[in-house]
C-alpha cells in the first residue's frame, strides 16, 4: 500500500474500537489466520457504518431506514499484513475516511495489538443495487461528507492521505481470461457462505482464495521438498469484487502465478460463476527462513516449480 506509513499510528485514528479474538481463528501456523484478521476489520467497518446510521438493513437495523437506498457493500479491499498477530490479545482497530464521491467512498484502517500496528487496510465502499453498482443515495452522501473534513484537518501531509485511486490488479478481469490460468478447480457454496441477503459473502469469498492459494503454494513447497510450516507468509492481499449477486450453487476457481521475485510470488486468483466475474485477487507470498522468520531468497527448484504454474502471457 503505497505512502501508508502513517497508517500504522494508533494516534491518527479518533477512535479505537477493540475486537475480541476466538480460539478458533488461530490455523496452523498458531497464529491469528489473515481471513480471521480481515474479518477483524470487516466487523470494524460494520460497526463504523452502524454508529452513523448506515449500515445495510438487518434485524437490528434502525426504523425509517429508506429502503429505496443502495446498500454499501465492499467494492475493493487492500490489505498488508505486518506482523504475527497472536491470540488472545485483542486487538483495536482505527477508521479514518479518506475519499467521498457520488459513486462511493474509501476507508483506511489500523489493526493494533498491544500498541502494535498488525496490519492496515485500504476499503472503497460503493452502493449496490440488485447486485450492480449505485449512486450513494443523498442521505448516505450527506452523513459522510463532513468526516471527510475532519479527516483533512487531522492528517498533517495532505499528500499523503490515502484518497488515491486504487492501482489496477495483475489478475486478469476480461471474459475469456480463464484460459490464462494453468489450475482450475469447482467449488460447492455452503449455506454458511451466503450472508444475510443471500449473497455469496465478502469472508466467503476471501476463505476462497485463500483456500486456492495456500493449495497452490504449498503443492510448489511439496515438489521442492521444503517443510510446509512456517516458509511462506502472506504479505498482502488485493481483491476486487465484481459483482455482488445471489450466491451461486458452486464457483470456478482459477488459480496461476502473476510474478516471481527474488524471496516473493504473486498469485492470482479469479472467482468466477458461469462468466461472471465474482471477486479476483493479487495475494504477495514472501518465503521466509523457518528459524528466523526473515525473507530468504527462493531455492532454486521451488522457483523452478513455480514457475510452471505462471499465468500464459504473464
């Protein structure tokens, strides 16, 4: 995430909403899972939107809510993760709101665990309607306008502020494009991975790809006879969702490797039903050193084993 260094003081935030972690989010690394950690800011998010009235009808949602309003669902979501985030410690999380147009907006947030920045996050938010991108509606655009100036006021460096554009991802979009990809794989949805309007939900989707991606790295790490614990670390992740429509019955999962660098991989991963794009993703994987943890440059036959599963053309 570039310019981002800021992001990573708990101070900047005017607020710190602390979250509880679960047993259950630790995986197999013993540490707090990145698809835990992006639920963490999810639920931050949905608080945020709750305390300014705007977050999406449900059981609890306010009466006089105009129904006619877009619900604001996640459009595109960029996270780096820091540091190991342990349980059960529970983190904060900050918001601050960076960028208001007619078609949406942008969050940057902070995850902290004990003072420490764990991880910060890039959010654009737009409104959707019967699965396809809306205008916010007046209300909505009204409520958020004046946090945008508060946020202005607070950060010292304009220049810095995170109101940029989001950078277009490797990961192929166009129809067609799953051809390029040299693994492929259906997946049944779970009645667990719709949300509350049916959708196939934005944790389900991220659960996806990190299911196809750790599939992918680990088959490399498998066919270079290196441990599978504690070698490869999720550095950062982009994901673009495309549509947000009733959960499909299965999605077609289409896996390759976009870059290879001297100690990192990017993959890519696109979400597709039938032709229509889902959410597709750039997920940096850096290899690490067991005994110390730190960037190692890749072995020759991991790279080589990688590179087999490159995107065609990439």
């Amino acid at each position: 995430m570039e310019d981002g260094g800021w992001r990573r003081d708990p101070g900047i935030y005017p607020e710190l909403q602390t979250l509880l972690l679960r047993r259950s989010d630790i995986d197999v690394e013993r540490h707090v899972n990145n698809v835990a950690l992006l639920g963490l800011f999810a639920e931050a998010r949905e608080r945020w939107l709750q305390s300014r009235q705007l977050a999406n009808p449900c059981a609890g949602a306010p009466a006089g809510r105009d129904p006619d309003e877009p619900l604001l669902r996640c459009e595109s979501v960029e996270t780096d993760f820091i540091a190991v985030t342990q349980y059960p410690k529970p983190p904060q999380c900050g918001l601050l709101l960076m960028n208001l147009d007619d078609s949406g907006f942008t969050l940057d947030a902070g995850l902290f665990q004990e003072g420490v920045c764990v991880a910060v996050q890039r959010c654009r938010m737009g409104g959707w309607r019967v699965g396809e991108r809306a205008a916010l509606a007046r209300r909505q655009y009204q409520a958020l306008a004046p946090l945008v100036s508060a946020t202005e006021a607070s950060l010292v460096d304009d220049a810095a502020h995170g109101g940029q554009p989001f950078p277009p991802l490797h990961t192929p979009a166009a129809p067609g494009a799953a051809s390029r990809y040299p693994f492929h794989d259906q997946i049944a949805i779970r009645y667990s991975d719709r949300d509350d309007d049916r959708r196939l939900s934005e944790a389900a989707q991220c659960r996806l790809i990190e299911d196809m991606r750790v599939r992918t790295v680990e088959a490399a790490l498998r066919s270079a006879d290196l441990p599978l614990i504690g070698t490869a670390l999720l550095a950062r992740l982009r994901v673009a969702f495309g549509a947000h429509r009733e959960a499909p019955e299965t999605v077609d999962a289409h896996v390759g490797v976009l870059q290879l660098g001297r100690s990192s991989a990017t993959v890519g991963i696109a979400l597709m039903a039938g032709e229509l794009m889902l959410a597709r993703s750039d997920s940096v994987v850096v290899f690490v050193d067991p005994a110390t943890g730190r960037p190692t440059p890749m072995a020759d036959p991991l790279r080589a084993t990688l590179r087999q599963r490159l995107l065609v053309g990439a």
